[in-house]
C-alpha cells in the first residue's frame, strides 16, 4: 500500500530513513511531517496554519526527529527541550507550573532525553528531566525528575526503575 508519509518524508530529506524512529510501523502523517517541516527551517507563519488545521502548538526548537503520530492537541512550551527520538501522543503538555505566578522553585520547561514515549493525556510540568528511553503512561502528571529507563503512571508514581530489566 502506498504511504503519503514516505514519500513526503522523502521529498523534504535526501535520506528519508533518518526521520523513521526505531519502530517502522510509526510514523507522522502528512500534515504533521509538513509542520514540523515548517518549525525546523523558521517557518513561523506557515507553521501556525499547520498548528490551527491540526490543533496542535509547539513553540520550542524541534528536533530532527520527534515523532507526532496524533498531534491533536498538543501543547510544547517556549523552554521545552526535546531531543531525538521522541514520541508525543495526543493531548500531551509540555510546560511550565504557573506561567503567570512569577518564577517559582519549579517553574521552567521540562527536557527530554532521548527516546522517551509520552502516552496521550500525559502532562509534564516543570523544570524536570525525563531520562533517556523513559515511557510516560497514559494521563500521567509528571511533576518531578525521572531516571532514565523508568515508566511513570498517574502522578509521579514509578512503576519500574528500568526498563531494561522487563521482558517481553
């Protein structure tokens, strides 16, 4: 079967396979690849229309690769820092505690590291870091630190240290 993604991917890159993450059966549609298209090279204007049809708003700097498969409603602040690898689902946050409180213990953007999976609902709130290869459940609030290798579910809680350990 044909998929418009690739051959979008394609058309924006000379090696297409570097925007593929680990699993190649994930990937971002054609409006989303087009929008973070559009951030990537400055395209600020173009970019906003992308974010109105897809009801999505990322205002910090995108990496190469970061992955959007379902990017409705998702909200990335200005000091968010995302590297490589990276998988956000629908309705994911990315931001400060209080924007409007003044600067506070915890106030900041979040980073993270790379290959880290957030669930769709997730929020992380705060100047925290979310280890590399770290999976964020479904509708989890993060508002603290979290080692790499860990899956973090409802609020703060850490299920495992290491995923590492797990097996299938």
């Amino acid at each position: 079967m044909f998929n418009s993604s690739r051959r979008l991917q394609s058309f924006f890159s000379p090696v297409a396979k570097k925007y593929f993450p680990k699993n190649p059966n994930l990937c971002n549609g054609s409006l989303a690849e087009a929008y973070l298209f559009c951030l990537r090279h400055g395209w600020r204007r173009l970019a906003r229309v992308f974010g109105l049809l897809l009801a999505c708003e990322i205002r910090s700097q995108v990496p190469e690769r970061l992955f959007i498969p379902h990017p409705a409603g998702i909200v990335v602040g200005n000091g968010a820092r995302i590297a490589n690898d990276v998988v956000l689902l629908q309705q994911v946050t990315l931001g400060c505690v209080n924007a409007y409180a003044g600067v506070a213990k915890n106030d900041g953007d979040p980073t993270l590291e790379e290959g880290v999976y957030v669930g769709p609902g997730a929020r992380i709130l705060g100047r925290v870091t979310i280890g590399a290869w770290s999976i964020i459940g479904a509708n989890a609030v993060v508002t603290k630190s979290v080692p790499a290798h860990s899956i973090v579910v409802g609020h703060n809680k850490i299920l495992a240290a290491s995923t590492k350990d797990l097996t299938c």
